[in-house]
C-alpha cells in the first residue's frame, strides 16, 4: 500500500509506502509499483493508531443495547420512567437492561421504586460507578434471590432492597447470560482510529481471556486486547493473541483490604513479572495504594487508573515510585458540574488532573474508561485541552493540555501506555489518516472524524478515499 501527500508529524508532507505489516519507506515522493494500492491523503494528518489504555469490553457491548438511565440522556425521574416504560413497550419480552444511573436523577432508588414503573418484566439498572446495581422484584425473582443462600444483595428491615454492590460475579453467575457480542462495537472504535484497548476489568479471568481471544480469532474483534485481570492470571501467560496485563486491585475508599495480604498480593504478582495497577478515585484510595507500593516495591508497569483526586504531595511520590497514571478526561467534560457540587471543595482543584503530572515527571497516559464515559478518545482529547464542565464552567484550567500532547495520551503501545508511539520506517503499521490536517484537526478535536485506520498494515475502517 502506497499513502501519498500525508501531512506527518502535524506539518511534513511524504509519501509512505507499507509492506508486510510494517512502515517500508517514507520521502517525499514514491513510485506506485505495478498492483500497489494507492491512496491519496490529499494532505490530511497521518498519526499512529490510538490506544485507549483503559476500558471495559463486555460492559461496553452490553451498554450500547441498553436504556441510558443518567445524565447527559436523562435528568429527572420523570425522564428516567418514561425511558424505561418505552424500553418495555417497545422491546423484546425478556430483561431490560438500563446503564449510567446517577443519584441526580431520582435519589437512592431501590427495588419498591422499579416496581412502580415496570414490575411485569425483569429489570436491573447499573449506576455509572459500575459498582451498583438496582434490581425490580421481577427481576430478583429470575435470578432466585428469594431463595439464594449467603445472598450479597442489601437488605432494609431484613427485606431484599434490590441494591447489589460490587457483586457482579454473583450476579453474572445468577444471570447465566452469555457476553455479547464485540463486533458491532469493534467497528465502532476503529471508526475513531483505535487499533487497541486496555480491557481494565478487576474480575478478568482466564475465561475472559478466551473470550477476547476467540473473538479476535473469529475477525469479530479487530484491535489488539492487553488483558488486566484477578490474582488466577498470575500463573497464565498471554491466551491466543491477548497480552496479559497488570494484577488489577479494585479499591473502595470505606472497605480497604488488609493491607499485609495486600503487600503479599503485589509482592506475588511482582515475583512472576506481572505488574499491578489499583483503582484510585479518592484522595484515600490513592494514598493508600502509593503506600502499598512503597512497602511491597514497585516495578516497571505499575499503574494508577483514574487517580481521580490528586493532592500535591502525592505528586512527588508518584515520581519517587515510576508508577504510570492512566486518567479519563473526559470525567470532567460530562460530570464536572457533579464534582463541583459533591467533591469536597479541598479536593476539586486536585480532580483530574494532567499538565501537573507532566509537570512532576510522572508517566501519563489517557483512556475514555467507556461505557462509563462517551467511547471516543477524540472527545476525550478535546475534554484534556478546554477543562469545560457541562454547563461550560472551567474546572482546573492549570490542568489544560496543548493538543498535541493531548493526542499523545492515546498514542502509546498497551504495554508502555506513557511513551507515544512515532511513525517511522520499520515500526509497525498501526496508523489513522484523519478527514483534515492537523492545525484544523488542533481547533477542535471531538469535531475530528478518521478516514481510514490500519493495524498492522491492513485495513479495519475506511470511508470512501480517492485513489
């Protein structure tokens, strides 16, 4: 394949020519040989294919075939009854499935209040922490809750409440659904440019792994997986052509592990060359997973995700330890307006962060963290450079990043998430030509749409080119 007039490194203009999967040649003109495919770039940027280094496959299919049940779609609890009785109106008999609810729409909704909006049909609803589900009576009775043993399901006044935490091994157990299906949402990411995803579910097991793997064997899945998952990975190497990632701990600021068994944990992963990553939203969550790296000893590829509230002296520890941050931009472009009003004033200048990382010497890379924000990583970058909530308020403004580094946060290599990936002879053919140069594509990045997306030197997304 021959790429003509492509606009690299956000300025230069060559020719670049691809054999065998990887970048053969580049200059400023190249001689098409017989049978080659050409394509005209008619100036437009050519940039390494984006990573979105944190996301959840599984939860993103099943989302996209679900009632959204939070804000931006939905607001009130007028909104959020009339979405669900159009879903039963309108849908197959059988579950209803609803995502992204948020306290701001009805309050701390339970069981009793499903009911009283659908009760013939089992319905469960996923707060968009991900940590929560909400479940109707209906719904309990499938999965045989009522006579269900040791049940994790809360109670109030010793009656099932139909609120389940951090319990979705149970639930999928109870469920006994299959995982969806990857190829409609595949497709969906490779239109953005994305040739590969960090999957950064806690629960991922060897099953999970195969699963990724037969998908991608089957053409279903067409971007490169590395896999975090649970402490049974430690004794598994990669599955198929999925990598295995980091021991992935699952923090939660009022239930901390032990922290000995903890260490113990780190300390197992580390001795068989696994790194680990921890969940860290709050302020508490990450002082406590940098204190468990500093007592057990970190190593290449640990990493924070989210670190959600970053206060300064946390900072320098970070650097201390070479862990990576890898954050979600995007929080602040669709739930800023809630942190202003629920974070804790102390901590809203720490929320997110990005320039004071650079700033530190501390590794960053960025992600969507989808379904539990928008898919797009073109949003995302645009959130990184306005900071603008909702409402249009600027929260964080220090924070801001130019648009060029912006990109960068997507454009590192799963393993090494902070390091942005250069097109150049020999590296491997992993690219997206965008509809537009690069100082139009800078004004606005959400407005950017791709034309054409390659892993490894073939196609997986093209809009009609010219050649």
């Amino acid at each position: 394949m021959l790429i003509r007039n492509a606009e690299l490194d956000f300025g230069e203009r060559v020719d670049l020519r691809i054999e065998d999967a990887h970048i053969a040649a580049i200059d400023h003109v190249l001689r098409a040989t017989a049978g080659e495919i050409v394509i005209d770039a008619a100036a437009c940027a050519l940039l390494p294919g984006l990573n979105d280094h944190h996301l959840h496959l599984a939860a993103l299919a099943a989302a996209q075939v679900s009632v959204q049940c939070g804000p931006p779609q939905v607001h009130s609890a007028e909104e959020l009854g009339a979405a669900l009785r159009k879903a039963a109106a309108h849908s197959e008999a059988g579950w209803i499935r609803g995502v992204g609810y948020h306290e701001s729409v009805a309050g701390e909704i339970d069981r009793d209040w499903l009911d009283r909006i659908v009760d013939a049909r089992p319905l469960r609803i996923q707060h968009r922490s991900g940590r929560l589900w909400i479940l109707n009576t209906a719904a309990l009775a499938e999965i045989g809750a009522f006579d269900a043993r040791a049940s994790p399901l809360q109670r109030s006044a010793d009656r099932i409440s139909g609120r389940l935490y951090d319990a979705d091994a149970w639930l999928r157990s109870r469920l006994r659904s299959q995982r969806p299906n990857l190829q409609h949402l595949s497709r969906q990411l490779a239109s953005y440019g994305v040739v590969g995803v960090t999957d950064t579910s806690h629960d991922n097991d060897l099953e999970a792994l195969r699963y990724f793997a037969d998908a991608q064997a089957s053409g279903e899945l067409l971007q490169d997986v590395f896999a975090m998952g649970n402490a049974s990975l430690d004794q598994i190497g990669n599955v198929g052509t999925v990598l295995r990632g980091p021991h992935k701990f699952h923090l939660h600021e009022h239930e901390l592990p032990p922290f000995e068994p903890l260490c113990a944990m780190i300390r197992a992963s580390h001795g068989v060359g696994r790194a680990v990553a921890f969940h860290c939203v709050s302020r508490t969550e990450l002082v406590f997973a940098l204190a468990a790296l500093r007592e057990a000893g970190a190593q290449a590829g640990d990493r924070i995700e989210h670190s959600g509230v970053t206060p300064p002296e946390a900072l320098q520890q970070m650097a201390e330890l070479g862990v990576t941050v890898v954050t979600q931009p995007s929080f602040i472009a669709e739930r800023g307006d809630a942190y202003l009003q629920e974070v804790d004033a102390d901590d809203v200048a720490w929320l997110y962060r990005l320039q004071s990382f650079d700033a530190a010497g501390v590794a960053l890379a960025g992600s969507t963290d989808a379904p539990y924000a928008s898919a797009d990583p073109w949003a995302a970058m645009q959130a990184a450079v306005t900071r603008r909530t909702p409402s249009g308020q600027l929260l964080g403004v220090a924070e801001a990043l130019r648009p060029e580094r912006a990109f960068a946060l997507f454009s590192g290599a799963a393993q090494t998430p902070a390091a942005p990936r250069r097109i150049a002879v020999g590296a491997v053919a992993d690219l997206c030509l965008l509809d537009r140069p690069w100082r139009q594509a800078r004004d606005d990045l959400a407005a950017v749409r791709v034309r054409l997306t390659l892993r490894r030197g073939q196609t997986i997304f093209s809009v009609a080119i010219p050649s």
